[in-house]
C-alpha cells in the first residue's frame, strides 16, 4: 500500500482510523491519569492532590517535547476526524437507499452505527473544553511566561451545573465511541486473533467504562464540594514535606 492508497482506499483509511484511534486512547490514560491526581486530597494531608497535579502539569506543560506531542496529537486528531468523515460518506454513497428493515441489535449494537454521531458530540465537547483550559493557559503562558493555576480553573470552570452536565454527556458519548472504537482499531490491526479476541473485548470494556467515570468524577467533584478550593489546598502545601 503507497501513501496515497492509505488515505483513498477503503482498508487504507481504517487503517488510518485504527493507528489514530490507538494514539488518541494512550493519550487519554496519560490525561486521565494527570487529571486524576487531583483526587490524592482524598488519600493523604490536605494539599497533596494539588501538590502532585500542579506538578505533573507544571512539567508537562513547561517542557518543549510537550509542544510537539500536542502538533502530533492534533494531528490524529485531525486525520481520525477527516478519515472518518470520509468513511462514514463512503459508506452512505455505497448504500444510498436506507433498508425498511431495520435488524437493529441482532446484528449490530446502536452504538455501533451511531460512531459518526458520538464523534461529533465528542468533538463538540472538544471544542468547548479546550476553550476551556487549553486555550487560556497557552495564551497565559504565551504573554506572561507562566503557566496558570489549572487546579483553580478547574475549580472555577465546573462551578456551572451547564458546564458539568456537557462534560458528563461528552464521556458517556466518549464511553459508547470507546466501546466500539477500541474493539474495531485492534480487529483492523488484526490483532485480535482467536487467542486474543476475549482478553481483548474485555481490556476494551473496562477501559472503555473506567477512563470516562474518573473523567466525570472531576467536574461532578468539583461541582458537588467534594475536593477542597484550590486557595486551601495551596495554602496547604506549604506545611507539606518536600
Ligand atoms: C472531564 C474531565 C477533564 C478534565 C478535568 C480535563 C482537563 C484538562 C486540562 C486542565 C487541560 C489543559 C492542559 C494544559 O494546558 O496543559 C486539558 C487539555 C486537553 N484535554 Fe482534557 N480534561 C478532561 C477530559 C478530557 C477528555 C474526555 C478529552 C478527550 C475526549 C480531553 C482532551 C483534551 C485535549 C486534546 C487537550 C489538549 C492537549 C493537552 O493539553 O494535553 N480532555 N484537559
């Protein structure tokens, strides 16, 4: 296969769709995670969680090789959307006329036709929440050198109920897209050869529910008081050992 058939042909864009889509999933366990330490205020003296996430962002965030992983990461994100796009009108011109009957679950779950609809409500919620942080702190770190206090725009952003239930609605729609697209990249991979086809389903599935319940665990903290302010938290730190 030449480069040109990768993007045409019709294995070549799945392809494409498989290697994007395992990319964007290693970049979510490494989101998840970072985010997720925000949650050691639960385990341990007041101001760990803060300590720890302000940390991790803090080296991401400053460390030029995080600059190019974002250009490669929008990048997938770019080619798994177009690729998508692509494959999902493919798919339409080759069926034109829709079937009167619909066989529905028997052969296929909804959630498995509907992969053009979650990603786009995905890519809604993107939208949203990069305007959110990711927007503001390259811009704040652009004009001023430092990074801000993502823990505090956090507290600051989930404060809406508006902006809590997007959130939620964007990681079940990640969740279902998940169910089917973590599955369906390592089957065109080929990787889910008959020994491997039940420990894959079933990595899928966990991976698929877990990553997307600690991703609404953060705004629904936030929102419901859960975790303390950042102010406290920071405060905090101070009296912790180095
Ligand atoms: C719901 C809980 C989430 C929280 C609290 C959260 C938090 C953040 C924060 C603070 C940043 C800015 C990082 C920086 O500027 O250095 C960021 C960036 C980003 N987030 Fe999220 N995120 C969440 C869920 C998601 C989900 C579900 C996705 C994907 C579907 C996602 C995709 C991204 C991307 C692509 C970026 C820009 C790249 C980066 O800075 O790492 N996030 N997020």
């Amino acid at each position: 296969m030449n480069w040109k058939q990768a993007f045409t042909s019709s294995i070549g864009k799945k392809l494409v769709m498989a290697l994007t889509g395992v990319f964007l999933i290693l970049f979510l366990i490494v989101h998840c995670y970072v985010n997720a330490l925000v949650f050691l205020e639960w385990f341990g003296p007041l101001g760990r969680g803060y300590k720890a996430y302000e940390g991790a962002a803090h080296f991401l965030g400053s460390n030029p090789l995080t600059r190019i992983a974002e250009i490669g990461l929008l990048a997938g994100i770019i080619l798994h959307i177009v690729q998508g796009l692509m494959l999902f009108f493919d798919n339409k011109t080759k069926r034109p006329v829709d079937y009167n009957v619909h066989p529905g679950n028997k052969s296929s779950k909804w959630y498995s036709r509907s992969m053009g609809l979650l990603g786009t409500l995905i890519l809604l919620f993107l939208v949203l929440h990069l305007y959110h942080f990711w927007v503001p702190n390259r811009y704040q770190q652009l004009v001023t050198g430092h990074e801000k206090d993502l823990y505090l725009l956090m507290e600051l952003t989930f404060k809406d109920l508006w902006v809590v239930i997007v959130y939620i609605l964007g990681c079940i729609s990640l969740a279902y897209h998940l169910l089917h697209g973590f599955w369906s990249a390592f089957q065109t991979l080929g990787l889910s050869t008959k020994k491997y086809t039940g420990l894959l389903r079933c990595v899928g599935t966990v991976y698929s529910i877990v990553i997307p319940l600690i991703f609404i665990a953060m705004p629904l903290s936030f929102y419901l008081g859960l975790l303390p302010d950042a102010e406290t938290a920071r405060a905090a730190t101070q009296t912790l050992a180095h």
